[in-house]
C-alpha cells in the first residue's frame, strides 16, 4: 500500500490512514491510493477505519492540482465524486476517526461514511466551496442535501458556513465527538459492535436506503464532467 494511505488489518478491522502532507490534500494519487485501500479492505472482509493526522481528516481537494487547469480540475472532483459513491456503497460498514479539522472534500468524506467520530477542540468542519470562490460541484449538492440536517443544508452549501466539533454533529458530519485521546478507542469500540452485525444484511439494506441518492450521484458524476466547477 502506498505511504499516501496507510493500511492496517487487525481482527477483520481495516483502518485507513491518510498522510499526504500537512493538510492531507486529496490529489489523484491518494484517491488512487484510496481505492486500492478499499479493494484491499473488501478482500480482507474488514469494517473500515478511515483517519489522518493528529489534528487533521483532509483539507480538501489538492489546490496545486485544481488551479492548473479546468480538465484537471474536472477530472479530479470526478475521481473524488466517484470515490465517495464507492464509500455509499461499500459491502462492510465504515466507519471516520476524525482527528481535527474536515473541510471541503474532507467534510465529503464525512459524509460518504456509515459512521463518523470527531474530537474536541477549535476544528473546523464544513464545505468552504463558496468562501474559496468555488461553485459547488451537483454531487457536492446532492450528498449534502441527503446526509446534512435540513437546517444546515443551506448555511453549509451556499453560506459556506464552518461548525466547530459539537456543531458538526448538529449538522449531521458528524454522529459523535469525544476527546482526542479517546478517538483510537472510541473507532475501535465502533468497528467491533458493527462486527457483530450480519454484513449480507448491511450491504443490502444500505444498498436499499441509499439507491436513490446513489442513482442521483451517477448522473450528478455526469452532469459535473460537463461543466467546469
């Protein structure tokens, strides 16, 4: 596995860690990275950990990547877009250890997850698209609208608006936060109670739950290789 993403496997539990800078940049060779993380996982039969850095999940998308040109800039939104309906989908649970700090595809990969753990402390966590003078991609749009708090939908995707931790739960990023130190234990206490759960039925039934957010975000991934975001 590439030192991009780290791989792990301990009694059926796979975790994920990114590494890729100081912000975890999501470049075409992490999501790369991420898929062969993935594969490997769904070969092993594991419930997923994803995590980063002490103090950061990712930062978003690789700035160096998007502004040298609007193809590539496509093209990578269509890779991550791609890699978080892959995450929906997935046959085992999986679950983010988020460490700090979650914006932008970082928030994304929040809400592509079954169950999401922050921490404590002066994070921010959010989809800042519009205050870097993004417009926000359809799938960008469209997962949000599913997985946020109806609430928040509108001040996260069109204000831009930013929630510390304990807000992030409120919104819907996140389903729990705990102390930093807890964060290993408490992923770990969560992959081994979604273990005992029957994976044909979890596949399933996600698959059912999610199949009309799955069919928008395929034609979503479609509509954004038309338009430059």
């Amino acid at each position: 596995m590439t030192e991009l993403i780290s791989y792990q496997l301990e009694d059926g539990i796979a975790t994920l860690t990114l590494c890729n800078g100081k912000v975890n940049a999501i470049s075409p060779d992490v999501i790369a990275a991420f898929n062969a993380a993935l594969d490997r996982a769904e070969q092993d039969r594991a419930v997923v950990i994803i995590t980063g850095q002490p103090g950061i999940l990712s930062g978003g998308y690789d700035l160096k990547v998007m502004t040298s040109g609007p193809q590539n800039a496509v093209a990578l939104v269509a890779a991550g877009s791609t890699l978080a309906r892959r995450m929906l989908a997935h046959p085992y649970p999986i679950i983010v250890a988020c460490p700090g700090h979650a914006v932008a595809k970082g928030a994304f990969i929040l809400l592509s997850a079954d169950y999401r753990i922050g921490v404590e402390g002066s994070f921010n966590i959010g989809l800042n698209e519009v205050q870097i003078g993004m417009t926000m991609h359809h799938v960008g749009i469209e997962l949000a609208r599913d997985r946020l708090r109806k609430s928040a939908f509108h001040r996260s995707v069109i204000n831009g608006e930013m929630f510390n931790p304990q807000g992030a739960v409120d919104a819907g990023f996140l389903d729990k936060v705990v102390p930093a130190e807890q964060l290993p234990a408490a992923a770990l206490a969560a992959a081994q109670q979604l273990k005992k759960i029957n994976m044909t039925a979890h596949k399933n039934t996600k698959l059912k739950v999610r199949k009309t957010l799955l069919d928008t975000l395929d034609a979503a991934i479609e509509m954004d290789k038309q338009h430059l975001v």
